[in-house]
C-alpha cells in the first residue's frame, strides 16, 4: 500500500508506540484486501462497548491506548450499553462496563449510546466516507443515506477514530457497490424485518436489489439489521427508493443480475413462531426504537394492561424525548419496560429457557432459543390487540 | 498429498485437523452466548442456528464460506487467539473485512495472528473430510490434504 509521509513517520514511530500500532492495524487490514491507499473518513461508529467479563485483548488494547493519551480525531459516536444494572447476572457478565465506558469516552467518543446513531448523532451525507462497526448502522449508511463504509471490527474501528483514515477497499469502491441479485416480492403482507432475515439467509455477502417497495425509514432500519446478522450484508438497494438504485441499468452497472430470487408471503410466515401463546417476555426494538417507531407502535398499548412482561428498547435520545409526552406515561401505566440499551447483550447472559419473542430478526438470530413473531404477532401477545 | 492453490490472505502457515461446513459462519452468535463462560467451552461454536453447533474449533483448520453477522467478529476472534484457543488456521470461501480483523488484530497487538487462505473452489470441500489433517499456507496461498 501507498502510504504519504505522516503515515509513514506514524508506523515509524513518530507519533508514539500504540499510534504506530493503530496505524500497522489499518496498514495489515488494507493489504489483507489489495488496498492501494488510506483514505481520511468523516466520521467513526465504535461498535465495542459491551463490558463483558471474559474478555480480556480488548480492554489491553484499550488501555495501551488511553495511556497514550490518544484521542479520536473525527466525530465518533458508540454503540448501546448492554444493561449491567438490570439483573445480578448481567452485573457479574458486564463486569467491564465501567471502566470500558471510562476509556471509551475519555479517548473523546459521543457517549450517545445507541446503534442508530445515524438518529440524530452521527448523520453522514450521500458519498461521505466513514470507518463504522456495527453492522446495522453500516447497512443503513451504505444502504439508505449512500455513505460509504465497510464492515469493520470493533478495535479497527477506533483505529480509524484515532488516526481519521481507513484503507481504500471493499464498499468505498464503485465496483463493490453494484447490485448482484435480484429479489422479487410476492408478498401480500409486508414484514420488512422477517424479508431482510430470508434474504440475508440467501444473498450471505453480496448486494441485494430488492423491486420497488415503499419501504418507511423504519422498515429499512429493521430489514437491515436482520440482513447483517442472518447474512453478511453491508449494502442493500431498493429499486426507486435508496440513493444508489434509480433504475435497473443504474444500480446493476448495465450487466445482468447473477440471480434472480422471490420472496413469498408462504416465505415471510415461514419464519413466524407456531408457537405464540404465552411467551415469558415480548421485546420491540432491535436496532432500538426511534421516538417515531414508539409512537408507530406505542398507540397499541394505550388504555391497555400486557398480560405478559414487555419490553421497548429504545435510542436512548429518541428515551429522553418520548419521557415528555403523554404517551410515555401510558405506555408505563400499560405496564411496558422502557429500555435503552441493547436487548441482544441484556438478555444473552441469561443461562435458563426464557421463552423470549420478538419482531425483531436481529435479536431472534443472535438470542439462543429465541422465538420471532411478525409485529402484530408480538402485540397480540402482549395481550394489547385481539 | 493434494495441493489447492487459492489465494494467501493473512501469511503463515498452520496445520491441525479439519473442520469443515458449508454454512456460513456468525463468530459472535458461535462464541459470545452465555454458555461459552463454561470453563473449557470459550471455544465451542454455541450457535443453535448453525450445524457446526458444540464443536471445537480450538487448534483446528476451519474451513467454511463466508463470515456473516456482528462487527464484534474481529473482537471475537482476537480474543481466542491471544488465548490461545483458536483455529490454527482458516481457509474460507470469500474472505471478509470482519475475520482478516481478528487475524491483523492479533498479529499486531500480540504477536498470534493465524494464516487465512482464499479458496472458492467445491472440490476442497470434496476432498476434506472433518478430523483430516490439513496444511494452510497463508504466505503463498495453499492448502494440503492427505
């Protein structure tokens, strides 16, 4: 790789040890990919900030770091907190928590908290590039708003915070960002987060070109984030609707799909848990609830009492403001748990067969044993529609 | 001895027993579920959705085609190398920005990266059987079987 001359006084060096190191990483990550450059990015998403007990390089990296004094030089904003404080179990699992909360923010990151940092906190523009981790906010800012990012790593995202610069590969590249299958609907009832579960199954890691949809902004949060944990997606395109994807010869760059595949409705409800009755707990958002999303979904709730425990877990700014309208008290009066931190990590340290039942197709893949319920499923069960 | 000529991602070489798939992987669904914490069990694949489920990747030579899921993956991987606890190496069918992490991360940091190879080709996976001995040579690209 062709590195200029502060780059390469800061692998000699110059700029202190665990500089140089930051600086090796991207320089080993770019060659692994055939990068010919390092790029300067507009802004980093820290995706690491589960304290997790057993864990133990991560937190030396870290510590190397702040000892250092290094500070992000381009705005960051960090993932959700995991919920340490809501049981004994996930006290003793996050163990880490406060002390990676205090390097984190003390290398200068947003302490935002929350994986839809592009609500608000963190909002790139059309060809913006970025060094995000997180692989749904990743799919949103490829997908929806036309950055572009990779799919980075927790640790090689705050290399790129700290040195502002990441290896020209992958989805900053023209080439990688063309559609290479075609998905076509033939669904009668929409359920974006169950579509983007089966097509992450299918297209694994290429990019999908989905036919025209009205998606909502809601929709495609969801979709995605099930399409980056049921695949490896980072880039999806809804033809007449996403950035990248005006016509057909656009978004496939005048070749034809490698693939053509259909999405049923028989597909959708496929997914959907035969087994509905009586869950332990029901939880709504994952990626975590915009204050739009909780007002979509929260009106069910009004005037009503859930017959079993509920759960929101919401953007912790999208928290802050809902917490001033009348809704919010009649979403507690309805008995609704309103969280804002990350459902996968505040449930995983659980050991025992919690019967568990979300919307969400990203929590249902990450959560062992877990169950997935369309939206109206999951407010049925909650007792609040017939 | 059958040699593949595939492409060499992350140099080095290893050698250990197969353990092949053709599922793609999710490194942090396979080994950041609460029963991982059992002693002994930080590296077994704990995720129900995949058919490698219960196995061991410790010291093996992981053979699979894509990585899908969280961008914990680098942190994930990292963690079993600087433990020791690891593949000893990794042949993948599409090699991905999230799995070269945990190896780049590793070698950087501490000095235990593991070589990763590219190979797309099916006739591998017709060639290997689980528990073969494989040879994975990162620098040049190649893998040996019996």
């Amino acid at each position: 790789m062709k590195l200029d001359d502060r780059q390469r006084d800061v692998i000699n060096g110059g700029a202190g040890a665990a500089m140089a190191k930051a600086m090796k990483t991207l320089v080993g990550y770019g060659e692994a990919f055939g990068a010919a450059r390092m790029v300067p990015v507009k802004s980093c998403h820290l995706a690491g900030t589960f304290g997790f007990v057993s864990y133990g390089a991560y937190y030396a990296v870290l510590e190397m770091m702040t000892a250092a004094g290094l500070r992000v030089v381009v705005p960051t904003t960090l993932n959700p907190r995991p919920g340490a404080a809501l049981s004994l179990m996930n006290r003793y699992a996050f163990l880490k928590q406060k002390r990676l909360e205090e390097m984190l923010e003390s290398i200068g990151a947003t302490p935002n908290y929350s994986c839809v940092c592009y609500d608000g906190a963190n909002v790139p523009g059309p060809g913006d590039r970025l060094a995000w981790a997180e692989s749904s906010a990743v799919q949103y800012a490829n997908s929806v708003l036309g950055a572009r990012t990779n799919r980075n790593s927790v640790l090689i995202d705050i290399c790129s915070a700290i040195t502002g610069c990441t290896p020209e590969f992958g989805y900053l590249l023209d080439e990688r960002r063309r559609g290479q299958v075609l998905v076509r609907l033939a669904v009668k009832e929409m359920d974006a987060s169950a579509l983007g579960y089966l097509i992450g199954q299918r297209v694994v890691n290429r990019v999908p070109v989905i036919e025209h949809y009205g998606f909502t902004a809601i929709q495609l949060k969801n979709m995605g984030g099930a399409m980056a944990a049921a695949g490896g997606v980072a880039l999806f395109h809804v033809l007449g609707l996403t950035p990248e994807a005006p016509d057909m010869k656009t978004v496939f760059g005048g070749t034809e799909p490698a693939e053509t595949l259909t999405i049923t409705q028989e597909d959708l409800d496929g997914l959907r848990s035969r087994d509905l009755a009586r869950p332990d707990l029901v939880v709504f958002g994952c990626p975590q609830m915009t204050y739009d999303e909780a007002v979509m979904l929260g009106h069910h709730f009004a005037g009503k009492k859930v017959t079993v425990p509920t759960w929101f877990c919401m953007v912790p700014a999208a928290l802050r403001r809902l917490r001033e309208d009348v809704l919010y008290g009649m979403l507690v009066d309805a008995g609704v748990a309103i969280h804002d931190v990350c459902p996968v990590a505040a449930l995983s340290s659980q050991m025992g067969r919690k019967k568990i039942l979300t919307s969400s197709g990203k929590l249902f893949y990450y959560l062992a044993g877990a169950a997935y319920g369309s939206e109206h499923d999951c407010l049925k069960a909650s007792g609040v529609v017939a | 001895m059958t040699a593949f000529r595939g492409a060499g991602i992350i140099g080095g070489t290893a050698s250990g027993p197969a353990l092949v798939t053709r599922m793609p992987v999710n490194f942090t669904a396979s080994f950041t579920q609460a029963t991982n914490q059992v002693p002994g069990w930080r590296s077994r694949i704990r995720d129900r959705h995949h058919e490698l489920f219960r196995k061991d990747v410790r010291g093996t030579i992981l053979v699979y085609p894509a990585t899908i899921g969280s961008t914990y993956t680098g942190m994930v991987l990292l963690e079993l190398m600087y433990r020791g606890c690891a593949p000893a190496g990794i042949v993948v069918g599409h090699a991905d920005s999230l799995m070269v992490s945990g190896s780049v991360l590793a070698d950087v940091w501490f000095g235990r990266g593991i070589p990763v190879v590219e190979y797309g080709g099916s006739d591998l996976l017709d060639a290997l059987r689980d528990g073969m001995l494989a040879t994975v040579n990162g620098t040049i690209g190649e893998i040996t079987v019996p």
